[in-house]
C-alpha cells in the first residue's frame, strides 16, 4: 500500500505538472485539460487517504481489497490494449489515387484553423498534388467560437494552396466523428469508391472503424502528424473515446 501511495503522489503531481504545461501552451480553452487537473487532484487525494489508513492501521478487508485489485487491472488491461491498437494504426499512409479523402474537421478559432487541423490539411494537400484526380470532402461544422464552419476553412485553406475548388466537396453540418462519416458518405459516388479518411495519427483506428461500421468498406487511413506536447493528451483523451464509441455501438 505504501508503494502504491507514493505511485499516486508521483502522479498526481505529474498530471498537474502536465495540465500547467497544456494552459501554457494552448491556453485555458483546450478540451481536455480539465482532465489532467481532475486526474491530479483525485491522486493526490487517494494518496492522502492511503496515507491516513496506513498510519491508523485501517484496513479495507480482504474481499474489498481483491474487488478493487480486480477492477483496477482489468481496467489498466483493457487501457493498454486499446491504446496498443491506436499507437498501431497511427501512422497508416494510404494507397495513391484514391477516389476520395475524407478530412476530419478539428476546431476553428474564430476564422483561423487550429495546429492540429493544419496538419490535417498538409498531409491532405501533399497527397491532393501527387495525385491530381482524386477528390476531397472537407467534413466538419461550426461550432462555439467558429465564425465559419470547420469546412468552409479547411476549403478555403485548400484553395489558397492551390488545390482547385471543383476538386472540393463541403460538407458542413458534422459535429462529432460519427456525423463526419455519416455526411460525407453521401457525397461518395458509389458504395465501392475507394476512400482514405485524414485525419491526426492517434484518430486513425477509431474513424475506420466507424467508417466500416457506416458501410465504408473501401477505406484507408491518411495520418497526419500530432503536436508532440499534447501526444499525451490527445491519445488518453481518444482511448476514452474508443470505449464510448464502443459501448455506443458506433464501431
């Protein structure tokens, strides 16, 4: 128990380590800081209460204690298993001439996209240029503080790079990964076109499972690179997402 008191004081000054490191470099509207100052706060807590029933001699019971052991190993292996199949698929290149791409909205501030979506359209543009017959759906909606929607910014980004409008499909009406799929399925011209969907490395293995679960069967992934002070973040935020995603049916 002491060993595992001083693991979770260890931790929970790393998460809240890590949570001042993301407001510094995103600032306080990040999505999923919360997390990191929620998981710091709750460790340094359990700490202190392992800590008090060390020093009174206060015991769970043996029943309890191996229930608990129980649920935190089954828990940390199913974690380790996902995240080992996110970590697999996250660096998929798709094949060339590709019917489609499919890129994944991400957030815009204002008018401006956001790093990660830049990276998204990167990797979309170099692909666009090498393969000059292949079409691209940008998916994605306006959402709180988006003067535009996430499509018409990925669009007009795409133009400005010289990727030619009649080559550019909107779609923009999404607001999670399961609605970009859904939509922009309808804009593909047949049920066996052959799509890659674009979108961050750690999102790949959730978006093509949710892509073949809507029917998409012909589908690749096209990963972009993540931003290596929020890797941490993004792929503990997307584990959590496989599993409601999951348990949602959704893939």
């Amino acid at each position: 128990m002491k060993v595992i008191a001083n693991l979770l004081l260890v931790l929970g000054i790393l998460c809240l380590i890590y949570y001042g490191i993301i407001i510094v470099y995103t600032g306080p509207s990040s999505s999923f800081s919360w997390f990191w100052l929620l998981a710091g706060v709750i460790s340094l807590m359990v700490f202190v209460i392992i800590r008090y029933m060390l020093k009174y001699k206060i015991s769970l019971g043996k029943l309890p204690s191996i229930i608990l052991a129980t649920l935190i190993l089954v828990g940390l292996c199913g974690f380790i298993m996902v995240e080992g199949l996110i970590v697999y698929h996250a660096s998929r290149k798709a094949d060339p001439k590709m019917d489609y791409l499919i890129v994944l909205g991400a957030q815009v501030k204002g008018r401006k996209i956001s790093k990660s979506l830049h990276k998204r359209l990167k990797t979309a543009e170099r692909y666009l240029i090498d393969n000059p017959d292949t079409l691209v759906i940008v998916s994605g909606g306006q959402g709180p503080g988006e003067d535009i929607s996430e499509a018409l910014a990925m669009k007009n980004y795409l133009i400005s790079n010289g990727i030619a409008a009649e080559r550019i499909i909107m779609e923009d009406q999404s607001t999670s990964t399961l609605e970009n799929i859904i939509y922009s399925k309808k804009f593909l011209n047949n049920a066996d076109a052959k799509v890659a969907v674009v979108t961050n490395g750690f999102h790949i293995f959730r978006s093509l499972n949710i892509a073949r679960k809507q029917g998409i069967t012909n589908v690749q992934g096209l990963s972009a690179p993540t931003e290596p002070v929020l890797l941490i973040s993004y792929y503990v935020r997307e584990a959590l997402a496989v599993f409601k995603d999951f348990a949602m049916g959704n893939m």
